[in-house]
C-alpha cells in the first residue's frame, strides 16, 4: 500500500521539485556506472555519506548535505522521487523555489542530525533522501490536512486504488516510522526510522509560519479550496454564461539509508 498521486495541482511550475528529481537520478545514475568496485563505494561512502562516528570526531559535515543525494538502490530511488513528485510541487508553491530549496537541504541535514542523535559512534553509513522529503511530507500535513492522497492496495493479485484525506495518510506513515525506530538497533545496517521521524517534525515546524497563514495569506487548504473554485467557475462559463462574481479571469559494506537501505 503506498501513495501514486494527490488530488491538489499546483498553479506554478516545481522547477527546484524537477531539479531535485533530476539530480538524484542523475547522481545515481553515476555511481551505477562509474563505482564498479567495492574500494571505490568504500571511498564514496566514507567521503559523502553520513557516518555518525565522523561526525562525533568533528569531521565529514558537508556529508550531511551530500549524503542526501546518494542512494543504496533503485528501489530506493525511485520510492523516494515518487514520494518528491506527489508533495514537493505544492509545497515549493507555498514557499516559493528559492525557500523551498533551502528547506529541502536544511530539513536534509537535520534529519540525518537525528540520525546521528541515537547512535553518535556508529559506523554505519546514511544515505538517502528520505530525511528530507519525510520533511516535506510533515509541511505537507500541515498545509493540505485535507488533500486526497490516491493510495494503491495490493493483496496478492488484486489491487484497488482509493483516495484517503492527507492527515489520515501522513499520519499513518509518521506514526509507523517512530514506532519501529524503537525496534531497529541504529548501530546495525536497515531502516534509517529515526531520520524519517526526525525529517518529519522538522518540516512540519518550519512550516509552522506559512501553516499560520501570516501577514494576510490564506492557508495552505483556503488556497486549495480558492483553486478549486476558480476552476469550476471558469469549466462552467458557456458562450451565454456570466462570469461568477469575484472570480478570477482565466486570458507534481552495511548500508543505512533514509528509506533506508522511504
């Protein structure tokens, strides 16, 4: 059971939310082709992986950064820029592209912090981007609670694809990633659970200034309310038909990863 698509278009261009897709295929693209053997990964892993025990010895911060666009697999990959695709657009929307960028990369780096918080001398390289798009599903949460998320179920050869509210959704995933933190051993190759949650709580509390609709902006779910009204009021203007007053003219080794290895 995992999410294909939301019912919340954006009225802009993701161009960072493109970029970000891009660049991690592309990256990973990369070490398929040219890291063929395992003293290379060595090296890549030790140089732009997060491992918790450098950064208790005070070295290897900017693997904080670079760790976040590495990746343990396709799987792990194309999970990820699935979950980027359906959240990032309307959250760089809300934040515009230069925000949103930053919020990526910060959420990113605290995310893998968190990481490191439970087990500050492990060995055991993170990658992954999860970290950071768990971050953009928390500032999801809070801005469209109520946006349809389309989930597609499969039991064995059936499947079924419904839509299920945001909170329900995110909620769900959130409250899975904190409860197996606690029965995954951080010093051990898997799941990196405490990035996703920590990822989590920190988009949704810098979000916390748009979600309060400062300085006169409507919130997150009014302006997806205000769309939805602009686009039923300009489908229903036939060749006799008036405008709707006030509406608007019309001229998506072990290895710890943040999925981990979503």
């Amino acid at each position: 059971m995992f999410p294909i698509r939301d019912h919340n278009p954006s009225e802009k261009v993701p161009f960072i939310t493109y970029a970000l897709i891009a660049i991690n295929v592309a990256v990973h693209i990369w070490v398929v082709a040219a890291v063929t053997t395992d003293r290379a990964l060595y090296d890549l892993y030790y140089c732009c992986a997060m491992i918790p025990a450098r950064i208790t010895a005070g070295e290897g911060f900017l693997s904080l950064i670079t760790s976040v666009f590495l990746h343990g697999g396709w799987m792990h990959l194309l999970g990820n820029m699935l979950f980027l695709w359906i959240f990032g657009d309307n959250m760089e929307e809300e934040m515009g592209h230069g925000g949103f960028l930053a919020f990526y990369l910060v959420s990113g780096a605290g995310a893998a912090l968190a990481q490191w918080a439970v087990a500050p001398w492990s060995p055991i390289p993170l990658v992954g981007a999860s970290g950071a798009i768990a971050a953009v599903m928390g500032g999801y949460l809070l801005m469209f609670p109520k946006a349809k998320i389309d989930i597609l179920f499969i039991f064995i050869i059936f499947f079924r694809i419904f839509p299920i509210p945001a909170w329900i959704m995110l909620g769900l995933w959130f409250g899975f990633q904190f409860v197996a933190g606690f029965g995954m051993n951080p010093n051990e190759g898997g799941v990196a659970y405490w990035a996703h949650s920590g990822g989590f709580l920190i988009g949704f509390v810098l979000t916390l200034p748009l979600g309060c609709g400062g300085a006169g902006r409507a919130s997150g779910t009014g302006r997806m309310a205000i769309r939805r009204i602009r686009r039923q009021a300009t489908s229903s203007r036939g060749p006799t038909s008036r405008p709707c007053p006030g509406a608007s003219r019309r001229v998506p080794c072990p290895l710890r990863s943040s999925t981990q290895s979503p």
